[in-house]
C-alpha cells in the first residue's frame, strides 16, 4: 500500500512539471474502462492514465487547470477529478443520466445536461455545490454550452429536435430552435454570432443565425454527424460523422464542406489545441483518439486510449 501511495504521488509530481512545460494536454474520458487518459499534445503520447467513475463521459477542465469535471452516468453524479492527487476526490449530485458538460468561459459554472429530468444542473465552480438547475422545454438534453460571453447557455434537446436557450442571469429558458431530427454537438464562432449544431439522424448540420436565432444555412454532413468544434480563428468548423468514421470541414464564410478526413470508428466528441493546429477526435469504437493536422486536413496519429472514448478536452 505504501509504495501504491509513493507511486501516485510521483506520478502526480511528473505530471505537474510537465504542466508547467509541455504543450496543452488532451483529457479523454474511457466510458467502458472507467477512466481519464492525459495525451500530450506535443508528443501526442498518453503521459498518465487516472480513475475516473464508473463510467465518465462529459468533462471540462477547471480555470486552473488543477481539476476535471467528469458526468458520472451510473451514480448520477458530477466526478471531480484533482490531478494532483490522481483520484475522483467529490461527487456532485446531479440527477439521473447526465451526459455532456462544458464551462462557462468566464470560469463561474460547470454545468451538465441532465437526460432524464430534463434538466441542466448549474455547479459553481467557486464552491464546488451545485446551486441551481434549469428545467428546458425540449425532451433529453444531450450536449450544453455557453456562448463566448457566458450570457447564454444552449442544450440540445436529442427527442424535441430542437436547441434550447437559456439566459444565464435570469435563470430561465428564453427561447428555442428548429433544428433536425437528434441534435447533438454545438459550437459558436468566436465571435458568438454564429452557432453550429450537428444533427444525428438528419445527417445535417445547421447553422444559426444568433441574433436572429434563425435557421441561416443547412449543411450535409456525414452519417450520424454529432460531435461539433470550431477553429479558433472562427472559419473553419469541424463536425465527426459516427457511422462513416470521418470528419467534415466546414468553411464558415460559404458553409461549405471543404474536407472530409478518415478517422477511427464511431468518432464521437473532439477538441482543438488553442493554436488551432491539431484536432483530436474520440473513436468510440477502435478505442483510439485521431489527430489531425488542420494545415493539411489529414490524420497524421491515432493514440490508444481506454475503452470507448466518449470526447476530448484540451487545456
């Protein structure tokens, strides 16, 4: 037990130096293994693998980059995941069946899309206590997001077909959107004028006018699209297609397909390193996370990872 104890605590102590140093890391929750691999986004190598629930799928990364934010399915439960120490070290009552997670740009909350109460549960991240959750009108949010000013939050509501806005001040949901049958990933521009949101069954992505909160662009994407990230320069935005294994990139002047790019099976979630380099898509099924160089639009890696890769973060 004692050398169990020093080696977590040296492997806790590389890891911090490497934070001080290395490239941003890749967070990638392993829904079937129970756990978090830590990829290096420099050397695209997993640096550390840690426990995280029973079955970890949506996550953020806290302001400092200290603790990850982990929806725990089986036990209904936000997992607080502390880096240093390398174990789940608090759970957040959330209600049944969460799924996706995201943070508020200013830092303030952490929230998670509740599937069976309808719900998104709001966790401050100051205190660490959930204090408050937003019922939505649209059935079995899937993924919540905030707009780059953190004013609003959207759910995608995976049986209503439709986007669920809530304004985050007055607590309430303010309006909603027609979108295609299963929404599930969504992404703003970086200048939050725009909003991209994959549509599963209708093989769809549609783009949304934010001011307008209107329907401005229909975009064929692949099988299954789902999960959705925008480039940091806000011109290219990248939608995963689950059942043809591949990426689409979209030109966000013309909102036209410009790639598509091969990937692992069932690529679900991904993220993009701040610079905009390099996308890291979470295969599912080859229990793999695909990087692609976004300069070239080509896969240049596939990284083992733990049992269905359920997403990405990078911090």
């Amino acid at each position: 037990m004692i050398m169990k104890t020093l080696a977590g605590t040296l492997a806790g102590a590389l890891f911090l130096a490497a934070h001080v140093v290395a490239a941003p890391f890749a967070y990638v929750p392993n829904e079937k293994s129970g756990t978090l691999s830590i990829i290096d986004t420099e050397t695209d190598t997993v640096l550390r693998t840690v426990p995280a629930g029973d079955k970890p799928r949506g996550l953020a990364v806290s302001p400092d980059g200290r603790r990850i934010y982990v929806s725990d399915q089986p036990k209904n439960a936000l997992a607080v995941v502390d880096l240093d120490a390398g174990k789940v070290v608090e759970l957040i009552d959330l209600g049944e069946s969460p799924e996706g997670v995201a943070i508020s740009p200013d830092g303030r909350y952490v929230v998670a899309a509740v599937e069976v109460s309808n719900s998104v549960a709001f966790v401050d991240t100051a205190t660490g206590k959930r204090t408050f959750s937003i019922k939505v009108k649209g059935k079995n949010p899937e993924h919540a997001i905030f707009s780059p000013d953190s004013r609003w939050m959207v759910a995608s509501a995976e049986e209503a077909d439709q986007i669920d806005i809530v304004d985050v001040n007055t607590r309430k949901q303010v309006a909603q959107v027609q979108v295609g049958s299963r929404p599930r990933g969504m992404a703003f521009t970086p200048d939050g004028s725009r909003l991209y949101v994959a549509c599963e069954l209708a093989n769809t992505t549609y783009a949304i006018d934010w001011a307008a909160r209107t329907v401005v662009a229909k975009i064929a994407t692949g099988n299954y699209s789902n999960g959705v990230t925008m480039h940091p320069d806000g011109k290219r935005v990248y939608v995963s297609n689950g059942k043809d294994a591949t990426v689409s990139v979209i030109d966000t002047t013309s909102n036209v397909v410009l790639a598509t790019i091969p990937v692992g099976k069932r690529p679900w979630n991904m993220a993009i390193t701040p610079d905009g380099a390099k996308l890291y898509v979470a295969n599912g099924r080859s229990n793999s996370v695909s990087v692609i160089d976004t300069a070239t639009n080509r896969k240049v890696k596939d990284v083992a990872v733990g049992e269905m890769p359920w997403g990405v973060v990078i911090h």
